[in-house]
C-alpha cells in the first residue's frame, strides 16, 4: 500500500516541472490525481499515460471562477478532497526597482499569491465538513534570501510562506494541515520561461540548467522534481498528521549560506594576503 493510498488530490500547475513529476509520484503512491493546468494538451497527454486514476482539468488559477469549479467539480466528483497542492507558477527575469514593470508585478501575484488564496477559499469548506485534509503550498528559497531572483517573485513567494502558516493556525482547528514547501534550485523549465523562451524549449533545456545548479548549495548534484515531489509526498500524507504551519526547505543546504569549502577558500586568500602585507611592513 501506498502513502497517499485512496487520497483525492488536485495538484495545480501539473502539467511541467514539479507539478508533472508530483502528479507522477502521488500515482505511484496510490493518490487519485486531478492535474489542473493551463496547456490542456501537456494535460490531456500525460493523465492518459497515468493512467485510471489520473485526470486533467484545464484550469487558469487566476481566474476565481476556474478555481472555484475546479475544486467544486472534484468534491462532486469524488464526494471529498483529502490533498490541495496548490504549485502553479511561472519565473519572470530580474530587474531593478526602478524598471518594475506593474502589469508583470500583478501578474505574479494573481498566479503566486491571489491563486493560492483562492484555492484554499474554495477548498475549505470541503474539508471542514471531512474534518480532514492537507494543503500544501508552493513556496521558495526566494522567501527567505533575497538577491537570487526577481524582487516581484521573492516577494509573491515571501506571501506565500507567510499566508500558509496564517491559514494554518485558522484551519487547524479543523483537522486541516496547512505547510508550504519551499524549493531551492531545481532543474526544471521555469528558469527558461521566466526569460522568455517558448515553453517548450523551456522545458527542454534541463542539461544546461543542471550543470549551473550542481554548485548552488553544499550537497553537489542538482535538485530535481523528485525531490520536492518526495517532499509533498510526507506533507500530504498522514505520517505529517502533527505538522501544521511549517515551511519545509528542499534546497540541499543552499539557505545555511555560502558552501563550506568556499568560505575556507576565501578565508585562505585573506589569510595569504594579510601575511603578505605583514612580511612588506
């Protein structure tokens, strides 16, 4: 049997990266997979290649009233939802304060923050009346460290840990878990997107992404969809029936600070050049 054996689960944003490798491994773990996303033939594709108990529902998370019928269509559906994984999301390039460009800024946060308020609206009544249920949602390294993306999406992102524990303390009461998951730097496509690339060849250019993330954080290999899947795997399963409110990091140690050996490295060079200046008087 299976950790997520029997759960009824939506997974937003399932149709690339870490959504579709979730959608995967919640299968393999027994869940019940409703994949909500955009690009309804990536969808369509990969529920038929889940197989039975996969299905894909095309759903713009920004749109309230997609949300709503998405969550309600699958109470209906199924008669309760035990998992919300509310994971839909989209890079946007680094720019300074001052070229901020607004319309990019509300969009980030209609599909990073406005999105994920609207999935929990919807599907809490659902789990009150179960008195059950997890809701895990999508956060970041970006939350905590500032300098490594774009100031809109580390704020969005920032939101997003904050409303999580926010919620958790409300629903809680009612059984409901609420945690969000935070990635480091993971090789998927949103790198590319956030760029500009056609989200195909976004998707594609995981090589190259890899070879840049193997030296992002202490542990040396690159963090993959796996990893967070894993992750989302215990926060939706009951063996984190007593974790409510929590931020979970997956970035190999990225967020301790600079790498060990670096740090020595530099420290050496100051060491050197401090004797250095010594010896000349």
């Amino acid at each position: 049997m299976g950790a997520l054996e029997g759960k009824i689960t939506i997974i937003t944003g399932a149709t690339s990266g870490i959504g579709a490798r979730s959608a995967e491994v919640f299968i393999e773990e027994g869940a019940t997979v409703v994949l909500a996303g955009r690009r309804a033939d990536v969808g369509e594709e990969l529920a038929g290649r889940l197989g039975q108990n996969a299905s894909f529902v095309r759903t713009d998370v920004a749109d309230e009233a997609a949300v709503k019928a998405l969550i309600e269509d699958t109470a209906a559906r199924y008669g309760r939802i035990d998992v919300l994984f509310n994971n839909a999301g989209h890079g946007l390039a680094p720019v300074g304060i001052a070229e901020i460009d607004m319309h990019d800024f509300d969009a980030m946060m209609n599909v990073h923050v406005r999105a994920v308020v609207l999935g929990m609206k919807y599907v809490a009544p659902v789990m009150r009346a179960q008195q059950s249920g997890s809701i895990i949602n999508t956060g970041s390294v970006a939350a905590h460290r500032a300098g490594g993306s774009s100031q809109t999406y580390c704020t969005a992102k920032a939101a997003v840990v904050h409303l999580s524990r926010c919620v958790a303390a409300e629903l809680g009461e009612d059984g409901i878990r609420v945690n969000s998951l935070s990635p480091g730097a993971i090789v998927t496509g949103i790198f590319g997107k956030g760029i500009g690339l056609d989200a195909g060849v976004a998707d594609r250019a995981v090589a190259e992404i890899s070879a840049r993330f193997v030296r992002a954080q202490p542990i040396p290999r690159a963090g993959m969809p796996e990893d967070i899947a894993r992750a989302a795997v215990f926060l939706a399963s009951d063996a984190s029936s007593f974790v409510n409110g929590i931020d979970l990091v997956v970035d190999g140690g990225a967020i301790t600070g600079t790498r060990f050996s670096q740090g020595m490295a530099g420290r050496k060079d100051m060491t050197a050049a401090l004797a250095k200046m010594a010896e000349q008087g």
